[in-house]
C-alpha cells in the first residue's frame, strides 16, 4: 500500500480547485480570494454574457436605469472597461419617504479580459431597454490564420 | 401597500424565483423595486431591464397590482460565457383602497418603471382651520 500524505493530497486538491475557479471566472483574480473576505463580497455590476462568432465579440450588460450620458466605455487590447452612474431616483427624496428600497444604485466600474484583442476603433455600443449591447470586432492581427498547404 | 409574493432572499437581479401560484411552471424573475412615498402618492420604481413598451403588462384588479414584462432578447453567435438570464417578470402588490386606481400612470424608461399611485381625495391629509374666539 502505498504511503498517503494527507497534505500532499490536500495540497494536490487546492490547487485543483484553484485552477478550476480560476477557468471559470472572467476576471484575472480568482473568486476564491474576493469571496472569503470578511463583510459584503463584492458584487459584480453590471452582469455580462458575452457570445463570439468568427469576426466579433457580442456583450450584453444588465444596466437598467443608467443614464446613457454617464455611460463611459473604453478598450485597450483585450481589456473593456465599462464604468457608469445609475442614480436610485430623480430628484431629493427623504429616506424616510421609502417604504421599500431593493435596486442597486450607485457608481460602477468593471473590467472585463476578452479571449483575444479586440479592434478599438471599431466597437459599436447600443443601449435599449436597460441593456447595454456591444459588438467588438476581433482584431485582425489576434485572428488566427488559415494556412495553406501546398503539395508538391 | 402589502406584497403578494414571498419576498425574495437574494435581491439579485438575476434570482430566479418560482412563482407562488402553482398554475404555471414558468419561472419569473422577480424585479426589484423602490417604493416611496409623496404628499401626493406613492412611487413604484422596478428595475425591468430588457423589456420594452409592448412587452409591459401592468394592471389593477381587485385592489392587487400586478406588474408583468416579457423580455425578448437575444445576442448573436456563440455563448461563450454567462452571468444572467433573462425571463419574464412577475410581481404583485395589494394596494390599500386610499389609491385613486384610475389616475395611475406609468412610464418606462431605460428599463425602469415608474408607477405614480395617487391618494385618492379623501385619503389625503386636510388641514383643519382652528378658530379661536
């Protein structure tokens, strides 16, 4: 039988579980880290999908009640940053007037690694509904390219 | 103003939460809302975002409101990575018979509704003139 090292197993199964956070979370940093921090976690705003086909990135952001006019998005590389200010009501309400207060407000930043770089000059942005859509056209140089073979 | 639904744990956006009637197996999203008062009336803001003007339902039968959204919605090609969902939206409130049900208005802005709920006249408060002799 063979020996068991119980920490060489744990350690083994840490770093398992760390690779496997670290697949399936966007940001660089592992969840893991932000998550057991003591107090709030902090929360991710806005919430992305993102689809991809040949030629583009496709991103949809939940954002409901962003005025458009502080929507700032940039794009260096691969990085996308989405930064904006969704306000909890128009106007001076006293905090004593609410009866029930759920929706998130406040200021937000996020940014996001996309897989490749994506063309800066090109991103389109459309804001409908509350959602927030983007095309990213993937840069040409980070496409990868179809090689011939030649037989002789 | 008292609430049909079982408020939600989680005030995520995304919490999917089965709706209580049994009728249906269509899961909704519930939507997050403010509420707050005026000296004219109370206030409804819900967070709907990717519902537009026609998939709006909202309506007041027998004292309940209830406030409904369809979100269609797609993106094209592949997913390749997820955070949300989008469904349907479904949340009821009873409202007190101090609301004067037909003057409601509702608007729909950047994926946010506002309700106006006026007091109904005789709901509102008078100042009683005092006099002294």
């Amino acid at each position: 039988m063979a020996n068991w090292d119980s920490f060489d197993e744990i350690e083994a199964l840490r770093r398992h579980l760390g690779r496997a956070f670290q697949e399936f979370t966007f940001e660089n940093e592992p969840v893991s880290r932000v998550v057991f921090l003591p107090g709030k976690a902090p929360r991710r705003y806005p919430l992305i999908n993102l689809n991809e086909d040949k030629d583009n990135f496709y991103l949809e952001a939940l954002a409901p009640g962003v005025d458009p006019a502080s929507l700032n998005i940039t794009t260096v590389r691969n990085k996308l940053t989405l930064s904006g200010e969704k306000r909890r009501v128009e106007g001076e309400i006293r905090p004593e007037a609410f009866h029930r207060s759920e929706r998130a407000s406040g200021k937000f930043v996020r940014t996001l690694e996309l897989p490749i770089e994506v063309d800066e000059g090109k991103v389109k942005a459309e804001y409908r509904n509350g959602i927030l859509k983007l095309t990213l056209p993937k840069a040409e140089r980070a496409k990868p390219k179809q090689i011939t073979v030649n037989v002789g | 103003m008292a609430e049909q639904t079982v408020a939600t744990t989680s005030r995520q956006e995304t919490s999917m939460t089965p709706k209580e009637t049994t009728h249906s197996r269509e899961r909704t999203l519930t939507p997050p809302v403010d509420i707050y008062e005026t000296p004219d009336g109370l206030v409804v803001l819900a967070d709907l975002p990717g519902v537009s003007k026609e998939g709006l339902d909202v309506r007041v039968e027998n004292d309940i409101l209830t406030i409904r959204g369809t979100s269609s919605d797609g993106l094209p090609g592949e997913p390749i990575y997820r955070e949300f969902e989008l469904a349907n939206y479904f949340r009821q409130f009873e409202l007190s018979e101090k609301v004067d049900q037909n003057k409601i208005t509702a608007e729909l802005k950047h994926g946010v509704l506002t309700l106006k709920l006026p007091k109904a006249e005789e709901a509102k408060p008078k100042k009683i003139e005092v006099k002294v002799n």
